[in-house]
C-alpha cells in the first residue's frame, strides 16, 4: 500500500516529535518531548491513564496544537498544517460508526470526499473489508455488528484511506480480554502486511508487549523510557519502567560497598552504576522451604496468598522487616501445602538481577 508515500519517505523517520509539551492553563498534559518513530514499524505509546498518551497522540494528528515545539511527518513539518493534510489516519476509542450507513457506506466514506470513481471506492473498501475479515457484512449496519467487528470497521476506514501513518487510541479498550487478545495478534498481522506506520496508544502492558515493535512508556506528562518490548521487559532501566511492565519484585535501599541494604541484609548488587532500587522478575525468583536457600544472603520471609493460575502459581511473599514481592512459580514446582503463613527463604540468581536509576 502506498508505494509513493513510502519512497523517499521509508528512508525518514516517519514522525519525529521535537520537545512537544501541552499545557491547559495551571495543567500540564505532556511536558516538553522528543521521540521519532521509524517508518514501517509498529509504535506504541503505554502508560498510566492520565500520563500524557491521547494528548501526544492528537498533536502527532493535528487535533491539539502543541504549547512548544515541532511536529515532523516523513521529515517535513507539519506543525502548522490541519489534521486533513497531515498524511494520517486516525481510529478513536469507542467505534464511533455512523449508525444509519451500512459498513461498506462507513468505509467508503473518506473516500466519496475524495471524488474518487464509484468502481474504484468499490474495489478498495472491499479489499479492505477483505484485509479485516470482514467480507460478505458490507450490507450490514454497524448494531448489527459484535464489539470487535466494529472496531474492524473503524480499522477498515483508517486504513482505506491509504495513509502512511495510522494513529490507534485504545483501539481495543471497549472489547473483553478474549476478543482483545486476538484483536491484538490481528493488527499486528495486518500492519506487517500493509506495512504502514501505527501509533497505537493503550495502558495494557500485555497489549503493548504483542503489538509492539517499539514502545514508549509515558507517564507523568513524559517519555520514561522507550525500546524494544523484550529489552523493556528483560532489561528496563528506570525503577518505573520495571514497576509498570511485567511483574517483577522491585527492592531498594542504601548502597553500600557490601552491596544494598534490605531489611537488614546486605544484598549484592550490579557494580559499576549509581542505582537506586534493583528488581527481579517474578519467574526468576527462588522460593524454599527450610534453610537451603542456595545464596547466603537469602531474605526470610512469610507467603502472604498463593494462586494457582494452571500453567503458573503466583505467591505474594512478605520479606520480613520488608516489602511484598510477588513469585511466579510452573504449577508442577508449587511445594506442596504451601499457604499463608508459611514460612520461606528468597533469593535470585544475581545474574537475574537488574539495577534502576530513578
Ligand atoms: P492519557 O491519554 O495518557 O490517559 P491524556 O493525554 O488524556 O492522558 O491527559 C494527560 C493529562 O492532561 C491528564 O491529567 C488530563 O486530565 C489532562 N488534560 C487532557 N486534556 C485536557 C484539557 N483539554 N484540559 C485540561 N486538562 C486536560
Ligand atoms: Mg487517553
């Protein structure tokens, strides 16, 4: 799609932000940002509700003019053009269908303000209803449609409009966890298909991480770090970033020579970096039962509840004199009649172990 749009422009990043911030009187949206996102790929902006997304996500779009800063869309800036000369697509939260069209009349749309021929707005809604798998509900009206068949439609009219960047807020917000899941394996088939930049924006990690070939972490009108889903999840580098994206147990105190001081025990830490809190994922932390914890540092603690999950069992364990930290165990190696109360030794690999900056 859009070969002409993509040549010279795959060679430009396709939106780059230049210290954009967004105030509204005393409040601050987003404070001043910069990021680019390369042509081609799949971007996402996560975070907390509040954080700055739809606003970043809207200025990129043209519907919010930012207080400072510059827009950029394939290396030409567009900070002073509308929404309509933007090259963008945009698919808002909630399906926002027009009830009394059909669902080719709600594709085709955009394209009938184009002047196009009646043949050629035919073939390409129907070869975008086709790329949904939505071919065969053309006639249908959109409350005849179920919650993830509609916001098909609204991807649909998005992408008919051949764009080189679609914008997605919450696109899956509305649907239940089932449908948001496969929706998820679906954009992401469909965006490496049509191979057009998205700007996707959710506060579901798990979302984030399935979609995404980049993510952007905003929280607090800022960009907390960004990266690829695996390094954020294996090897984030801000404290926040490891208390936001998957589970992990986040520990801090003072560092000393001896390493960093935990509920009274000296925990060795990565050497090298000033950091102020180390974490662990879940899955890498080690429960036992009697005293033949394998480091000699292992913490004394008390199992706060246990869940089996089927394939997993999550555990809260009390550090004594400590934090909460969550334990992710395979269901096959859930020590039998462990419960409240029990008491247990953790400890980590410190190869597994990750050191935080503020
Ligand atoms: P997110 O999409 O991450 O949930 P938003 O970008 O919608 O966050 O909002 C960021 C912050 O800016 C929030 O605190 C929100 O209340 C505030 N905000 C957004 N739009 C306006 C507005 N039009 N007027 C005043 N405050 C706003
Ligand atoms: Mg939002």
């Amino acid at each position: 799609m859009n070969a002409q749009a993509q040549f010279p422009a795959a060679l430009l990043p396709a939106v780059e932000v230049e210290g954009i911030s967004k105030t509204y009187g005393p409040v601050t949206a987003l404070k001043p940002t910069s990021f680019s996102i390369p042509a081609g790929r799949y971007f996402v902006l996560l975070g907390p509700s509040g954080g700055g997304k739809t606003t970043t996500l809207r200025m990129i779009a043209g519907l919010i003019r930012p207080t400072t800063g510059r827009v950029k869309i394939a290396g030409r800036d567009v900070t002073d053009q509308p929404a309509n000369r933007r090259d963008t697509a945009m698919v808002f939260q909630g399906y926002a269908l027009f009830p009394h069209m059909s669902v080719e009349q709600n594709v085709a749309y955009g394209l009938e303000l184009r002047k196009m021929s009646r043949e050629q707005i035919r073939e390409r809604t129907h070869e975008m209803l086709r790329l949904v798998g939505l071919s065969g509900f053309e006639a249908r009206r959109p409350t005849e449609l179920s919650g993830g068949q509609q916001q098909r439609v609204q991807l649909a009219r998005a992408l008919v409009l051949e764009t080189s960047i679609v914008l997605l807020d919450e696109p899956l917000a509305a649907l239940d966890a089932t449908l948001r899941k496969d929706m998820c394996f679906e954009l992401k088939h469909i965006q490496e298909s049509v191979g057009t930049t998205f700007v996707h924006v959710t506060h579901n990690q798990e979302e984030a991480m399935t979609v995404a070939d980049e993510i952007a972490l905003i929280a607090d009108g800022t960009v907390v770090e960004s990266g690829a889903p695996r390094q954020m999840y294996e090897r984030p580098h801000r404290r926040f970033t490891a208390e936001f994206i998957g589970e992990n147990a986040v520990l801090s105190g003072p560092v000393g020579p001896s390493g960093m001081r935990i509920a009274g025990t000296s925990v060795p830490v990565p050497s090298g970096e000033r950091i102020s809190a180390i974490s662990v994922a879940a899955e890498n932390v080690r429960l036992s039962l009697d005293g033949t914890a394998r480091e000699a540092w292992a913490l004394p603690a008390a199992v706060v509840d246990v869940f089996y999950l089927g394939f997993s069992a999550l555990l809260h364990v009390q550090i004594d004199g400590g934090p909460s930290i969550p334990v992710r165990l395979r269901a096959r190696d859930l020590p039998d009649g462990l419960s409240a109360g029990t008491r247990v030794w953790v400890d980590w690999d410190v190869a597994e172990m990750r050191g935080h900056v503020d």
